[in-house]
C-alpha cells in the first residue's frame, strides 16, 4: 500500500471541485435573480427544455451511433455534430414557441441557466471528483481500514474485491488536482449562457439562420476537443487549458453580440408561412 500516496492537495481540489460544481448553477440563478429580478419562466423552460433535448439526443444518438465506435474519430465528430444540433436547435424552439414573450437577453441568460445547470447538476451527482473526494479524504484519514467491512467508507467500495479497491485507490491517486480545478470553470454555466444569447439573438434580435448555425458550430468544437485526449494525442492537463482558452473566445464573441444588438428593441420572428 505505500505506493499509493494521495496529497492533501488533491483531496482539498476534489473537494472544492465537486462542492463547486453540484451548488454553482444554483448559485448563478440566485445571484442573477437578485441582480436582475428575472423571471422563473424561462429557467423553468431552460430546465424542461433540457430534459426532452436530452432525451431525443439520447435515442437519436443510440439508434444512429451505435454502430460507429469502432471508428472513434468518426463518432467523436458526429457526437458532437448530435450536441450542437439537437442542443442548440431545442433551445432555439422553446424560444421561438414555447416562451415567445420572454425576448430579452435578460431572458435568455435565465434560460441558459436552466438548461446547462441541470445537465451539471446531472453530471456533477455521478461525477467522479465527488466520489474521488470522499475516497481519498477517507483514505488519508483513515488509511484502507476505512474500506473494510464496517469501515465508514465501505459502501464507497461495495461489491468490489481486494484487487478492485486498489485499482480504484490508484486512479485517485492519480488524479491531477489542476484538472479537478479547471472544472469548476463550468459549475456557473457560462458556455451555456453564451449559447442562449446566441439563440436568442437569432430568434428576437437579429432574425435568420445566421447565429442559430452560429451557436450550432461552436457548440460541435467545444465536444470535439475533448476527443482529441481520448484519441491520445492531448494530455488531460493539454485539453483542458484548450477548452478554457476556446470558451473564452465564445465569452468574447457573445460578449460583442450582445453589446451590438443590446440597445436593439427585438423584432418579430421571421413567419413560417
């Protein structure tokens, strides 16, 4: 057992991680609330709207990309390619029919908040930095006698063998406290925000198919490059700095779209007929 070491480093990261990312979308909401006294309709749409895209993407993804995981660069693209449109074209339909009335961008930062919180918060119950937390402060704490039956950690290890809990203990171990860090960035769902306004602007402000595809595009790269650590070529570390770097150019773009059509009253959607 020596040759597992867990610093206090990664225990108190782990620990930040989880806690932040499980309580942030709830912390965005009650901090855009107070500032801006928005409306619960459209997070409550965000929400709702999240819970039926997700599922159609679900089925979709199962019935069409099943077969394609022997080719994995093929499945990372259309995975990402099934994120952004079902993603982004769900979230412009609750917009555009489901909350017509709520145009402002006031409103859809709400709705962004509804929509990438509960998909975190989903996230965040299974994830492993909340499991990792506990094993790993159990285990400093406690060494592997937490672990065994009627230890205060073993229900963390239920059903697993000597063997088992080792390997788990080892991939804690190795858990980069800098990784567990650069999560938190998404805990207060800016990306998803940053789509919303995107969306918005295309269905009230600026109406065409222009920022819809927009949001679709740069919602598909955001998957994408996660797959470039499955497929071996990036370190997680590599990645992640990727991800934040590209998220800060959407802040930036979304930022310049909202400052240009802020003082714009909305206009009508563009008719179906």
């Amino acid at each position: 057992m020596d040759e597992i070491s867990i610093s206090n480093a990664q225990v108190i990261a782990l620990g930040l991680s989880g806690a932040i990312n499980l309580t942030g979308p709830f912390v965005a909401w009650a901090v855009w609330r107070k500032k801006t006294h928005a409306a619960w309709i459209p997070l409550i749409a965000g929400i709702l709207g999240y819970l039926v895209i997700g599922t159609a993407r679900g089925v979709a993804r199962a019935l069409l990309l099943t077969d394609m995981q022997d080719s994995p660069w093929v499945f990372y693209i259309m995975q990402a390619v099934f994120a952004g449109v079902f993603e982004e074209c769900g979230r412009y339909a609750v917009m555009r029919w489901g909350i017509p009335n709520h145009d402002q961008y006031r409103d859809a930062v709400s709705y962004g908040i509804g929509h990438g919180g509960l998909e975190h918060v989903i996230l965040s119950i299974g994830s492993a930095e909340l499991y990792g937390f506990f094993v790993a402060l159990l285990y400093r704490t406690q060494g592997m006698a937490a672990f065994a039956p009627g230890g205060a950690g073993a229900f963390l290890m239920e059903g697993l063998d000597e063997a088992g809990m080792l390997e788990v203990l080892k991939g804690v171990s190795e858990a980069d406290a800098l990784h567990s860090l650069f999560g938190i960035a998404g805990a207060f769902q800016l990306f998803s925000i940053c789509m919303s306004v995107l969306v918005c602007t295309a269905v009230h402000y600026d109406p065409g198919p222009k920022w819809l595809l927009a949001a679709i595009g740069l919602h598909t790269v955001v998957d994408i490059i996660p797959a470039l650590h499955y497929a071996g070529d990036f370190s997680v570390l590599e990645t992640d700095i990727l991800v934040t770097l590209y998220e800060i150019v959407v802040i930036y773009l979304t930022y310049r779209v909202w400052k240009h059509y802020r003082p714009e009253h909305s206009v009508p959607a563009p008719s179906l007929s």
